[in-house]
C-alpha cells in the first residue's frame, strides 16, 4: 500500500527538505540527504495527484540526485510543473534552469520572466538575481533604474548579496544618484553579515575616507578580517598597510608574509612586491636569486615594471645567470607595454650591440623616444648621437637642443635624474671628449662656444652691415657681444637671403608669412674655413610690422622682454633670429623659427580628444612659459591661444609685449597710448573696467585656455565680441563648462577667472597644483597597467584631497568625448574676432550702457 504523505509532511515554506515527520513505510526520516527508492515513488504517486508541494520535492530530488539518478531534464519538468501551480520557490528555480542552461535549453528571457514572477512574491534571492538580470540586460533591456529597485527591495529584507550590490550602485551611481555615504552604510550591513567581498570594500572606504570619515585604523582592520577568509586582493592591501605603517606600526616582515599569501594565489603585484623584498631585503633576508624568480612569474603575467626589472637582472647578472638576449628580449616587452626607463636601456642596447645587432639608427630613435619623455641621459646621449651623426646626421643645432635641455632639466630634477658635469667645462657631454677653442685653447663656455673668440668675430663684421637704422643696429651688435651660445644670437638679415615667401596667416596688426633662409641660423665657428657654420635653407616664420618703417628704442625695448625671457628659457618661447626689412614698402620684419602644427587654436580638435594627463602636460608646458615672464617681473598683455605655438610636443609662447600697433609701442606721447587692445574673450574683467594690467590679468587669459582644453573650440565663439560681451564679462558670465569636467579643474578654472583679480591664483600655485595633478595621474595610469585587481595604489606623496582630485581625472578618461570633440567644427559668429584689435570703443559704448564701471 503506498505511503501516504501529507502536505505537512512533504515540505516546509522556511526548509528546503521535508520535516523529520517519519515515513510510516521505510520509518527513515523525511529530513534525511538521501531519498530511498520507495520514498521517491511516494513523491511521484503524489505529484500525479497534482500535489505542488510533493513536485517541487521530486525536482530537488532529481535535480541533487538523492533516492535516484540524477536527471536534469526531470528536475526541470518538475520544476515547471511546481511553477504553473504558483509554487514561489519552483518559480525560482525554473529560472535557474533557464538562465544556466540546466535540463532544458539556455533562455535568458524565460529565465528574467520567472525571477520576474517570483521576485514579485516576494521571493529574496529571486530580486536579487532580477536585478542582476536588469543589470546586466539578461532576458531583458539593460535598465540600472530597475536594477537598483530590486537590490534595494532584497537588500531591505535581509539578503546578504543585495546589501552588497546595493552599495555598488551608491558607489559607482548605477541606477541611483551617487552617494558614498549610503554606500558606505550597505558596505558595511553585509560586511558585518561575513560578506567577504564587502568587508574589503569597507576597508576601503576606510582607507580613502569614501562616505565616512577616513580611518586607517578600522582599515586595517577590515583589510584583515577580508584576508583572513581569503580575498586575494585584501591580503595585497593588508601587506601595503604593513609596508608603509597605514592603521598599524610598521612591520615588513608582515608585510613580506602577506605579499607572499597574495603572490602564492596569483595576486600579479603582490609578486612585484614580493620580489621587491627579496630584491632589497624587505622584511625577509636578501635572496637575489628568489627576487629574480619572483619578477619573472609578475613579467610573464604582464607586469611592465617587473619586465624592466627582469630585464636589468638579466642583464648584470644579479640572481640569474647573465643573458644579454634576454635581457633585450625583456627590455623590448617592457617598452612595448610603454615602459619609459626601458627606452633608455634598449637604446644603449642598439648602441653598443649587448644582446642584439647594433644599430645605430635603432639607438638614436629610443634615445629619442625617452628623450622625449624627460629622461635626462637619453637627452645627454641624444646630444652626443646629434654631435657626432651617430644613428642620424650631424646636426649641430640638434645637439646645441638636447644639451640646453640638460642643462634646463637637470637643474631642476632630482639628484637621481642629475647629469655629472665635466669638472673641466662645466658641461654634461657623454661620450664624445670635452671640447675647447682651438684658436684661444679654453674650454668652450656652452656647446662650441667660445665667447671671447666670438665677440671680435661679430665685432670684426659690424663694418659688414647695417640695417640703416641706428637703434636697431645698436640693438643686434649689444646682443652679440654678450651671446653666450647661438641660440642668443641676433642678426641683421639681408631680405635677398629669404626666398620661397609665401602667406601663412594674420594676425592683429601684423602679417605672418612663412619662407626658407638660404643661410639659416648660426651654431658654431668653422675654423677651418674661417666662417660661421650655419643651418643651411633654414624654414622660418615672417612676422610683417604693419606701417613698422621707423622703429625706435621703444619698440625694441618693448621687444628685449620676448628676447630675454626667449635667454632664460629657450624651450619656452619661440626662437626669432633677427630682423629684416622689405625694400618695397619698407616694413620691418621679425624673423623667427617656424612651428609646425601652428598656433594652439588649430590644434584644438586634437587636444580635446587628448587623455587627462596629457591635456595636463601639455597646461603644464603653457604654464611654465607663463612662469618665466612673471618671474622677470613682467606680464604678457595679450595671452589667447593665437599667442601659443606648437611643435612637436612643445609649446612656445610669442607676442610678449607686442600685442599694440608699432605706432602705439614707439609713441609714448601719442594721444591713444592708453587704448586698449585685445581679444575680447581672453580679456579680463579689470581690462575692460580700464584698471592696469597685472599678473593676475594673465591668469584669467589662461582660464580660457583652461577651459578651450575641455571644449575643443574658442570661447564665446557663438557671440559677437561688442560691448554686449563686455558688460556679460564684467557682470561675472563666463563660458559654459561642459559635463563630465573633473570638478577639481572646473574649481580651479573658476579660481583663475574670478572676477577680483586678488582671489586668481598666482602662476606658481597654478604649477604647483597641476604638476601634481600630472605627477598623480601618470604614476596612476603606469600602475594600473600593471593592476589586476581593484586594490590599494603606492602613488606617492598624496593626500586624500589630492587622491579625490586624481581619481575625478581616471574617471573623466572613460567618458568618450565625441560630443564635445563634434562642437570643434561648428561656425562661429561673424563678428567675433580672435585676434588682437583695439576693444576701445566697444568699452566706452558698455560704459554708456551700464554704470558697473564706476
């Protein structure tokens, strides 16, 4: 007689087997993991009754396996069954069974519509997974708004997951407005429940003072608390809190037992700095040999800076047996994955054949490369390359540029980066001996430089020219007297020697024109042939003076600011050469080097496509040449992005001080020396109040360039510039900054265009604050590259402000900007005018206007 199994008996709502009521055929326990044979055709004897409770038991068992042979098919049949008679938790699993595939054919959409259905019935975990399906779009349109609702719901009744994923949503603003503090608070409910994944997120809310008050003591703890029950990543960011003494005293050797934890389970930085230890004896004895072992197993698995190091210990033989072809081999990975000290050492490799075929060429390009990358000895061999036509040819001008470079960076580098100095010449040279005079035998003073030799050379050639104009004259001869390399020379330059001259652009009271100078710049003293060595059929730029036929002392004093900034810094400010005249209307003419990708408005397109840290450089670049006219005690008068030159990856500022009429620079008497010139946009407030122009003016011109960085496109471009724009200017309106702007740059941007000139920043805390934006983000961006994990990140020397302003740049980078990039190419307004004119007028008609001037 078959067993009879009341509904009791069977199942139990809170329980996922039946209740320990005996089986009055078998007298086995209900609750048992195994299903006897009879038990289960009792189970099947009850379902064809139609008995949900009975076939949702029946599904578990052929699901599991227990009494009988597992059959996947069955446990869906029986699960479907269950399901169609409202059965709550048959539904859940129905949708298991969809979504994995098990017993039935993969349907995402059948799959969301039971978790749909018993998400619905309040069923916990089936909310859960709803909302992973709206999540992640599975069986239904992506929706976060939904995703978030479901969480929420489940998180609310208990689910240890939901809590965790809850607070994912509030981390990161999926589907929810962002708000760490609620995502702290949902961290830390399943943390406390022994979620394991959010104990190390706690921790680093914690650590980073996200949504709570940074505390690196409970950090710790809950870093701890996470590796101990295993998370791979926690257990790294429990040995960095070791490391350094972050929330606990200092303990390496602890450090090193946790870096090992995490390296032993596959943690690719942990093995970095596990061989790092051993490397150094960090918390463990020295063991080159372990170090050596540790770098290969972070290299293979595509840690850039252990492919460096693997590399080097390759290639001296430090724990490993020297190999100068793997050493290459490991050298070439590294600057393939952007490793910039491995472009260095893959040079020397070209250049002195060490683990491969030398190649003079290949060395020269990667002395390039990291040249190019601010690596001081690659400047110094770059030097060297350029001087004795290594890899290129000679070019002396090349060479005199990388060692003025030197010279510039190694001043202001660390001492690590600093290039010894010959004890004889005071120079960095490498490779190539130290060079002196051979007429007066002295040691040259700056890359083949003599200067007492040189000065009767120029004072021996005065009689040979002259520019008819006794100022000017007198202006080029007291230069070259006191040069002290050719980059500080100045000529008279016949106007026969210029050829292919052709227009190339205007500006505000001039014309640019671009030519070939058949004898091109001076470099050096030929004193075999008794003549000046020159860069032949050089490219230049022609800088036409528009009614400039006369010029005085007041305009070449005006014009000594650009030269003598040009001396302090030649990397900053475009070289010009000299001086010609047209014979055919007599206007004078500035001749200078020629940049290739124009000024900084033709390149607008492309930068606003440039990542954060290079659009930070290249801020950086600009504002280093704004740094050297305020630090001469000077201002610009007319900073705008047609004032900036680019080429190659420099900026070159132009245009100090030269930003009037000739007539008005020459003519202190003249009636309209107090009119006021400009382009309007770039013009700060007090400009336009007629208040003097001050350092501080510079700054609010620079906030416009600031702000073209995130537009692509100059401001106001959609305004007529009139006396309409001034009284919007003065009245505190200023361009519309576009979404996804890292706040830290809107805030200083606004900083620098306030309207009281007191409250700009100066132009060293402009420096100050985006070289360590740049410093951050680049150090972030080389260590990501290594990451393979969400984890704690060794930038130094930051500060949890700091820290906040970077992680705003790494999260602006994952914004595709082709919205704003697309608003480069749209018409701007017919009257509005970038280039620099006198704004006189328009200023008098806002003063008619509005009385805010008084």
């Amino acid at each position: 007689m078959a067993t009879e199994f009341s509904k009791s008996n069977i199942s139990d709502k809170h329980t996922k087997t039946i209740n320990t009521k005996n089986c009055s055929y078998c007298n086995k326990p209900f609750a048992e993991k195994s299903w006897c044979k009879e038990c289960i055709n009792s189970l099947e004897n009850l379902v064809e009754n139609g008995d949900k409770e009975a076939m949702l038991n029946l599904a578990d068992c052929y699901k599991n396996g227990e009494g009988t042979e597992k059959n996947l098919e069955k446990a869906f049949h029986w699960y479907q069954k269950a399901a169609e008679k409202d059965h709550v938790k048959a539904m859940y699993h129905l949708a298991g069974c969809y979504y994995f595939g098990k017993g039935i054919e993969k349907n995402l959409e059948k799959a969301f519509h039971w978790y749909q259905r018993a998400a619905e019935k309040d069923y916990v975990t089936a909310m859960n997974n709803l909302a992973k399906c709206y999540r992640n779009g599975e069986g239904t349109e992506k929706n976060l708004e939904k995703s978030f609702h479901w969480y929420q719901k489940a998180a609310e009744k208990d689910h240890v997951t939901a809590m965790y994923n809850l607070a994912i949503c509030f981390d990161n603003g999926k589907g929810i407005e962002k708000n760490l503090e609620k995502a702290f608070h949902w961290y830390q409910k399943a943390a406390v429940k022994d979620h394991v994944k959010a104990m190390y997120h706690l921790a680093s809310c914690y650590y980073f003072g996200k949504g709570i008050e940074k505390n690196l003591e409970k950090a710790f703890h809950w870093y701890q608390k996470a590796a101990e029950k295993d998370h791979v990543t926690a257990m790294y960011n429990l040995a960095i809190c070791y490391d350094n003494g972050k929330g606990i005293e200092k303990n390496l050797e602890k450090a090193f037992h946790w870096y090992q934890k995490a390296a032993e389970k596959d943690h690719v930085t942990a093995m970095y700095n596990l061989a790092i230890c051993y490397d150094n004896g960090k918390g463990i004895e020295k063991n080159l040999e372990k170090a050596f072992h540790w770098y290969q197993k972070a290299a293979e698995k595509d840690h850039i800076t252990a492919m460096y190091n693997l590399a080097s210990c390759y290639y001296s033989g430090e724990g490993t047996e020297k190999n100068l072809e793997k050493a290459f081999h490991w050298y070439q990975k590294a600057v393939e994955n952007g490793n910039k000290e491995a472009m260095y050492n893959i040079a020397i490799c070209y250049k002195n054949g060490k683990g491969t075929e030398k190649n003079l060429e290949k060395a020269f390009h990667w002395f390039q490369k990291a040249a190019e990358n601010g690596d001081v000895k690659a400047m110094n061999n770059l030097a060297a390359c350029c001087e004795n036509g290594e890899g290129t040819e000679k070019n002396s001008k090349e060479a005199f540029y990388w060692h003025q470079k030197v010279l510039e960076e190694s001043n202001k580098a660390s001492s690590k980066d600093k290039v010894e100095l010959c004890n004889k010449c005071k120079k960095p040279h490498i490779d190539y001996p130290c060079h002196q005079c051979n007429e007066c035998k002295q040691p040259y003073i700056d890359y083949q430089w003599c200067q007492q030799c040189n000065v009767k050379r120029f004072q021996q050639d005065f009689t040979k020219w002259t520019s008819e104009n006794v100022f000017i004259d007198k202006f080029i001869q007291e230069i070259q007297l006191n040069a002290k390399n050719s980059h500080e020379i100045l000529e008279w330059i016949p106007y026969d020697k210029l050829s292919s001259i052709n227009y190339h652009d205007k500006g505000g009271f001039s014309e640019i024109h671009k030519a070939i100078w058949s004898d091109g710049p001076i470099f050096s003293w030929n004193n075999d042939k008794q003549q000046w060595n020159r860069q032949m059929n050089h490219e230049v730029i022609l800088k036409i003076l528009n009614n400039s036929s006369n010029l005085n002392s007041k305009f070449l004093d005006e014009w000594k600011y650009h030269y003598n900034c040009q001396k302090m810094s030649f990397s900053k400010f475009i070289q010009f050469f000299g001086f010609t005249q047209d014979p055919n209307n007599l206007n004078h003419i500035i001749v200078m080097s020629y940049a290739k990708k124009g000024n900084l408005r033709k390149c607008l397109s492309d930068i606003i496509k440039f990542k954060w840290q290079d659009k930070l450089q290249l801020l950086k670049k600009i504002i280093l040449g704004l740094k050297v006219i305020h630090e001469s005690n000077l201002t610009h008068g007319d900073f705008h992005d047609g004032n900036i030159l680019m080429s190659d990856n420099e900026s070159f500022v132009i245009d100090l001080g030269l930003y009037k009429p000739v007539s008005d620079l020459q003519d202190s008497d003249n009636s309209e020396v107090n009119e006021i010139y400009g382009v309007l946009p770039y013009m700060a407030p007090e400009i336009l109040r007629n208040k003097p122009y001050t350092t501080a003016s510079d700054i609010y011109s620079f906030s416009m360039i600031m702000w073209e960085f995130i537009s692509g496109i100059p401001p106001f471009y959609d305004r007529a510039h009139d006396h309409h724009l001034i009284l919007s200017v003065c009245e505190g309106e200023r361009p519309e900054i576009f979404e996804n702007t890292p706040k830290c740059y809107t805030d200083l941007m606004k900083k620098c265009w306030d309207t009281n000139p007191s409250n700009r920043p100066t132009i060293a805390i402009l420096e100050n604050i985006v070289s360590e934006w740049s410093r951050c983000i680049n150090e972030y961006e080389h260590y990501k590259r290594n990451r393979d994990g969400n984890y704690v990140y060794n930038i130094s020397n930051i500060d949890n402000q700091l820290k906040n302003d970077m992680l705003e740049f790494v999260e602006a980078n994952k914004v595709l900007v082709q919205e704003q990039a697309n608003t480069s190419i749209i018409q701007s307004h017919p009257q509005a005018y970038y280039t620099s004119r006198n704004v006189t007028k328009e200023i008098e008609k806002s003063k008619n206007v509005n009385e805010i001037f008084v």
